[in-house]
C-alpha cells in the first residue's frame, strides 16, 4: 500500500531539481531493476513492486508491495511493468582520462537519444561519457530506460567538452562532422575523445576549433544526417579496438 | 476552416487499415512537407497548414488554411509544426534485387526504430527496405516522422524475408546475430542481403538458417545488445561501398 507522501516523493524525482537535491533517480521493470540491484555502482532506497515481482535480495525495509493500479499511478512507462525501484544515483572512481577513450556530448537533446548513447558507449567499452551543459538530464527517466542498465556501468559526468580537450592536448580529438576526413580512412585509437553533437545544429563552432580530427561518415545516399546515436554507434565501430 | 468531415477522415488515417485502403498517409512539419512536394514519387492529396506555412507550388484546390488550435487538435506531434499534410503512398520502380543492396527487417516492432532504419538506409544508398509482415507499419506516423523524409527516397515493400532469400540464392545473405563472425574481418558487398532482426528476440532461427553470413559487432564492455536501428548503422558502415 502506498501512502500519499511516497507517491509525492517519486513525482518529486521527475524533476531534475529534486534528483540532484535528493541524489537519487528511478528505474522500472524486473530486468533492469536486477541489473542495477546486483551492480556494485548503484544502492537501491527503495523498491515498490507488485506480487510477480520477487527477489530474494531485497530486505522488507526497502520493499513495498503494491497493487497493479498503483502502480499504474506512478509509473512513467506506457506498459508498467512490476516494479518501480528509487536507486542512488551511481558511484564512479575517477576516470582514468589518458588510459581510455571517452565520448563527449554537445548538447544531445533527446533524453531516449542519450540514454541508447551511454548503452552504445557500454558495448563498445567506453568506461565515461562526458556531457556539456546543454545535453539533457542522464537521470530523466526516458534516458535510463534508454540505457537498458549501462547507467550502472558507464560513468556520465557533467562537464565542458572543451575544459576536457584543454585540459589533456595530448590527447587525439575525434568529432563526428558532415564534411570531415573519411571515417573508414581513420586508424583505430586506444586513447581519445570523440565528439558528438546536437541532433540538428552538430557541434558549436568554439568546440570544435579545438578538435584535431574531423570525421565524417562517407554518404552514398541521399538522407541529409544520420540519428545521433546511430552515428556515435558507427563512428566507435570504426574507431575503438577491434575484436 | 476545418470541417468534421476533414477531422474524421485525418484521424481515420491513425488506422493502418485506412491508410492501406485509402492508400494514403500523414506527412507533418514544414521541412518534411516541402520535401515530399519537391519528391517525383510521392504526390499530395491535401496540406492542412498555418498562415506561416507558404508554398508556391500547391494550388489552392489542395490547400486548407487552419489555426493553430485546429492544427493542434489534428495533429500526432508533441509540438504540432505549421503544416499537416496528406499524401499518396510513394510509388517505386520494381526493385534491381540482383545489383544492389537490401535491408530486410525480421519483425522490427518500434516505428521509431523502422523509420530510423529507413533513414540509415537512404544514408547508405540502400534502395529498398524490405519488411516481414511481423515488422510494423512504415505509415505510422512515427514511423513516417522519424524516415526525416527518406520514405521518399527508399522503396519500403512488406514482403517475407524468407521467399527473398529463397528466390535469389546467388546474392549473399548477412544477419546480425550475437554469435557469428566478427564484422570488422568482412569485406564489403556490392550487392546482398542484410537481415536485422526483432528488438529483443533477434531473428527467427528458420530464417536466420538460410543466411549464408552471420555477422557479429565485436563487442568490448558489457551492454547485452544494442538498438536495432544502431546495430543496422554499424553494419552497412562496414558492409557497404566506401566513399
């Protein structure tokens, strides 16, 4: 049973400003509330979850079960799916800048967008994903669904592109550009930066005036772009070590 | 001024059995819009659009000057964007199977993820999209939002994968799976088949049996797959012609 605070609180955690107050976001669904619960990245505040849902993890103090219309009451997702589940946001050590390959974000709009960004970032190995001011909330709900659990693997931090590629000059800078150097001519790097831009506008011309190498996917077609998260997922493909 | 009889007959076009009976579908956004207008294989029934939207090229027996509220009340945007307009399905030259490259989808279920795809597809020159009767429908209007114009340049059919395949045994067939040879040793194809498959069920083993290829993204972290829509990105970026 719900009480009338708790349905407060998780409203609450749909506004950005609460989530940074609070330290906290919520995930849903069985599969990636047990990815995040068996994370060492993410501790779980609590977890409301209807009967279907079990897991021997969890101890009573978190749990709190609740009926199919509740849940319906505070969910986000069109299907809600068990479980909604209020986690910490995750811990990271540092990042180990000159030893990885990191993504910078310039302004990515679209939280479903971001959110598939940092699963790519995962897959390919990324260990964090820097994003600028402008890039929309990693902790908004539609980008953690989008991550399909990669929120407790990949660390996203909020920062200026251009403080980072400032701060490392030794460091190559890839950006993801309409009328740069042929991608497929590019050789594979162990260590970087690669940027990617807003969905419509690219890259801020301040950025990328720091960036050495722009790349551009080769065009047979007619299309004017490609998807922002299709083309960070094509660029690391071709950029990342290979398997 | 928008009549009843207009209303009815743009939100009759929600249904994917009226557009295939009508054999028409919705188009909105001024960008969009004039793009279809400038395209030879798609032709406008009506446009329903603000003071704002202005094209020489539509004679007025097409054109219905609406407000912004009739706009908003029409309209399946979040942000309903000048014009709404209605167009013929495209219409396309029977497809070259044997000297070109096709995308064949094994039950896609998101209209984004589709529309995405068509997009990728137009970027690479892939002329033709084909679809199983499992994939969703290229006419959805998210689907038609998110092609960003391409539905006009790629030839989308809603065929079985399989009957493809089987008629054409001398093209090469491709498909993503999460256990076949690493893409990046492939070499690139001039002509082909590539299979995607369903979000989360991949493609149907009786299908993916007659693949003479299956192709893998080496994978470096720990996300347990990637976007349909990414995943075909990757792909072609590797399988295609180069720039």
């Amino acid at each position: 049973m719900l009480s009338k605070s708790q349905i407060k609180y998780i409203q609450s955690l749909g506004h950005k400003k609460f989530r940074d107050q609070e330290r906290a976001f919520i995930v849903e669904g069985p599969k990636m509330v047990r990815e995040m619960l068996n994370s060492p990245n993410t501790r779980p505040i609590h977890i409301y979850a209807v009967a279907e849902f079990t897991d021997a993890v969890i101890g009573d103090h978190l749990l709190t079960r609740i009926r199919e219309p509740e849940l319906e009451r505070i969910s986000s997702l069109v299907t809600p799916n068990q479980v909604l589940a209020v986690f910490e946001k995750p811990g990271f050590p540092p990042p180990q800048w000159t030893n990885s390959i990191s993504l910078l974000l310039d302004g990515i709009q679209d939280p479903g967008n971001l959110g598939t960004i940092v699963r790519i970032a995962d897959w390919f190995g990324i260990p964090q994903v820097v994003c600028s001011s402008s890039t929309s909330d990693i902790f908004n709900a539609k980008a953690v669904q989008a991550t399909m659990g990669s929120i407790s693997r990949v660390h996203v931090l909020y920062e200026e592109p251009e403080t980072l590629i400032r701060k490392y000059p030794e460091l190559p800078a890839y950006a993801a550009v309409l009328d740069g150097r042929n991608l497929y001519h590019m050789e594979r790097v162990h260590r970087g930066m690669i940027v990617i831009g807003n969905e419509s506008r690219g890259i801020r011309g301040e950025l990328l005036k720091l960036v050495a190498h722009p790349v551009t996917i080769p065009r047979i077609g007619q299309a004017e772009s490609l998807n922002a998260a299709v083309a960070a997922g094509i660029i690391l493909s071709h950029l990342v070590p290979g398997g």
